[in-house]
C-alpha cells in the first residue's frame, strides 16, 4: 500500500464513509490515553456526525488516486468548553503514521482554512500539546496555555482574512 504512493497525487475530500474504519483504527492506537479518543465506538460516532452535508463538524479527508486515507482534518464548533467564547476550531488533525512528512498536514490544513473562508468564518482557533511551529507558519498566534484532556496545550487563533 504504502508504495503506491507518490506525495503529488494527493486529493483533499470530505471524509466519506469508507473511511472512517481506518482513521478511527489509526486515531484510537495514537492518542487512546485521551478521554475523547479512549474508545473506538466514541470516535466512531464522532466521525459518523461529520459526514452530514454542510453542517459542522465538518471533516475533510486526504485520499490518494486510488482512493486510499492518507490523514483527515475537522472544522468544528467549540473544540474545548474552557473557551465557549471561541466557536470555530480547526481540530483533529491526523496524517496516518506512514505518510508523514510528505506535506499532507500541510495539505489538509489549507484545505480547512480555505472551507473555513467560504463559511465565513473570521477567527478558527486550535490547540496543540507540540506541534505550535507547524501552525505558526500558517499565521496561527498563540492565545495561551491550558491544561486540557490531562496535558499541557497550546492554544492559538488564526485571523482567516489574513492569510
Ligand atoms: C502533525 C502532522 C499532522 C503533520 O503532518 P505531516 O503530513 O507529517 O506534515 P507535513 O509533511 O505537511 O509537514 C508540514 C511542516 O510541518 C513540519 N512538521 C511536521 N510534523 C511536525 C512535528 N511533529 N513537529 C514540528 N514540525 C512538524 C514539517 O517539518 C513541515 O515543515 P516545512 O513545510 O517547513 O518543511 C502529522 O505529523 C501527524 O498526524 N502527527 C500526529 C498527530 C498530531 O500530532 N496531530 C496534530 C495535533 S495538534
């Protein structure tokens, strides 16, 4: 599987059906010590909320030409209840371990931005335990510090008609 991809047949989707057995088969092995990803039912009908048209959450998957999941991303509404002021949030971002450091974060992530845009949306926030550099070279600002599903976070905001 893994050789058949070559980095510039990437394709960005909404998350489809059929996908959603292999990311949450994924998601669960990297990050089940976090209670929204402790077990594959919750997630499974997480993923399930996401494939409603045009409603957020909204998830977008990265796809090779044959169709295969790369990794997938989330515009979602209200992504940590510490912060009800800030609506919309870019979230779940996940590149399968094997198709990292080919630029399908980087892929997905401008993806969400340019959803985010057409929804008018003004402000996406995230957060993040270790990966701020790679957000900041979007334009995300850090907010502030929290802890958050029993580490510490990274909070930030992105101005979306800045980018
Ligand atoms: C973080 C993640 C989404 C990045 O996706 P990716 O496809 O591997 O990243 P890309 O190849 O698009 O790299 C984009 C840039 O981010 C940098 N980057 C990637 N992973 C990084 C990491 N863990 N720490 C710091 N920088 C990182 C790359 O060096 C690259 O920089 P460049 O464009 O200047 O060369 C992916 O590694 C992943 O799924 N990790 C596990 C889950 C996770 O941590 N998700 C983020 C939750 S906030």
């Amino acid at each position: 599987m893994n050789s058949l991809f070559v980095d510039n047949t990437v394709f960005i989707t909404r998350l489809k059906a059929g996908h959603i057995g292999r990311l949450v088969q994924a998601l669960f092995e990297e990050w089940h010590g976090f209670e929204p990803w402790s077990s594959v039912d919750k997630i499974h009908a997480y993923y399930g909320r996401c494939l409603k048209d045009d409603e957020l959450p909204l998830a977008f998957a990265a796809v090779d030409d044959s169709g295969i999941l790369l990794g997938s991303a989330t515009v979602k509404r209200h992504d940590m209840e510490s912060f009800p002021q800030y609506e919309y949030w870019l979230g779940d971002v996940f590149v399968l371990p094997e198709y990292r450091g080919k630029g399908i974060g980087r892929r997905l992530v401008a993806h969400c931005i340019g959803a985010a845009r057409s929804l008018g949306i003004k402000f996406l926030y995230l957060y993040t335990p270790d990966v701020q550099i790679f957000y900041e070279s979007f334009g995300w600002a850090v907010v502030g510090r929290h802890f958050h599903n029993g580490e510490w976070v990274t909070v930030m905001r992105l101005d979306v008609d800045k980018v």
